[in-house]
C-alpha cells in the first residue's frame, strides 16, 4: 500500500524550493539529450511514461516488502505473530529500526546497473518511491536529516558517483528533509561484504568511518543505502554517528535481501 507523505507547513519551503523555472527547462534539455530509461528493463521510455520514470510493462515488477516486516531490520517477515525476523532475534542493532522498499531479487538487475553501469538517473524514480511510501513514516519518526552511507572516495572516483548518496538526494527533495554531505567519510577501502561472513563483515567496517563535522546537532538521523544485508555497514555508520552525539539513527534501504 502507497501512502502520501504528510508534509508540515515548516517543511513545505523545501518543495518550492526545488521545482523553479529554470531547473525544469534544464531538465527537459538534459533528457532531450539523453533520453530518460526505464530503472527495470532500461528501455527508453515514451512521452507518457516519462511522468512515471518506469515504462508500463515494469511498472508492476518491483516486489515492495509488505506487511508483516521485522520491526527492527525491514525484512520481510511471512508469519504475522512475529515481531522479528531471526537475524534481529540473535543480535542487536545500533540503529533503532529501519524499513526498506523492495525485495532485492525482483530489482537485482536494476540495482546492479545503478551501482557499476552509470545509471545514476535510477534514483529519481527510486527516491520519490521511498518517498511516497514512506514519507509519513519519517515524519513519525521526527526525522531532521538524510545522511547517505558513503563510499571510500577512490571508489567513488572511479565509479563516478555514490548511488547512496544519489538516492538520498532524491529522497531529500522529494520528502523535503535536508540532506547532509560530507558528514561522515569511509577511509578505509573495505574488502566487499559479499565475500565475508557476519562477524568478519563487522571486523572488516570497524574504524572504517569517521565523522568530518565536530559541530553535529541533529538528534533524529536517517540513513539512506541502497542494500540492506546483515546490517553490518548501517551498524558501523550508526555506530560513528552516536558517537558524534546523534540520539537516535533510523535507516532506510532500497532493498533487502529475504531473511
Ligand atoms: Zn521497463
Ligand atoms: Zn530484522
């Protein structure tokens, strides 16, 4: 189920903000030259599916997580008297609790083009998604600032861009909350998650990222990536972030992984 977010009167400002006259023709110029594509299937997508950024045979396609979910992690849950699923039933987590938007593996090609193929342009439909369905949500969390998991900046460099930091610019200007760059950096290159266990994932982020600001003045964080796995690299982050004074990290995550 989508849900509108409700937008208070103090963060309306933010939506005018972002949608003036000459943002929009350059817009239109930029997709002239490079015609906008479908996040699925990377088809070019016709004038009437340009409004929706996704074309009509995929609109269907991405598996949202649904009722009932860990109310920890986000991670589908298939029996509804749980209230966790089994990873966050063993350990604990720094953050206080997160959601996430789809399965993984109904968006696994997609997700795998946004990250290593320059499609960075997947954001915006992905951003204002996690926006709409969960914009409310963030509001009842008291949310204050977007802060994008980040990325080793030789990394970055040589992949142009952070997807995570992408989404979370989408998110920022379509929830209206303030997005903060640069606050935490990665500094160390970590071995990739996907060839370690859970406790040599931790092993492997600990010291890895620090806090550039000594002047933090948020209370209510959310933390925006674009996977959700064992939790291991939101931990971290969450981690550094309470350490710099930060009360309460929340998170949300593009997908996740099933349980
Ligand atoms: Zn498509
Ligand atoms: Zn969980």
């Amino acid at each position: 189920m989508k849900m509108l977010p409700v937008i208070s009167s103090d963060r309306a400002y933010a939506f005018v903000r972002t949608k003036d006259f000459a943002e929009r023709i350059f817009r239109d110029l930029t997709d002239l030259i490079y015609p906008r594509r479908c996040p699925l299937c990377d088809r070019v997508l016709d004038m009437e599916e340009h409004k929706k950024l996704i074309c009509r045979e995929c609109e269907n396609k991405p598996v949202y997580i649904h009722s009932p979910y860990c109310f920890k992690c986000g991670k589908q849950l298939n029996d509804s008297n749980e209230e966790y699923c089994s990873d966050c039933r063993r350990r604990s987590h720094s953050f206080v609790r997160g959601v996430a938007l789809y399965d993984y593996s109904s968006i696994r090609v997609s997700m795998y083009r946004f990250k290593y193929s320059g499609r960075a342009e997947y954001a915006e439909f992905y951003g204002r998604e996690i926006a709409l369905v969960f914009g409310e949500l963030f509001e009842k969390w008291g949310i204050e600032a977007i802060v994008p998991v980040p990325m080793y900046s030789g990394k970055e460099r040589m992949r142009g861009y952070n997807q995570a930091e992408k989404l979370a610019e989408s998110v920022g200007a379509e929830s209206g909350l303030p997005v903060i760059h640069g606050l935490v950096k990665r500094v160390r290159n970590t071995k990739p998650m996907k060839l370690l266990g859970v406790g040599e994932r931790a092993a492997n982020l600990k010291n890895a990222f620090i806090i550039a600001s000594n002047d933090v003045k948020f209370s209510k964080v959310l933390l925006v990536d674009d996977i959700f796995t064992t939790g291991a690299t939101i931990d971290a982050v969450a981690e550094a972030l309470k350490e710099a004074g930060v009360s309460y990290v929340y998170f949300v995550a593009l997908s996740i992984g099933a349980g």
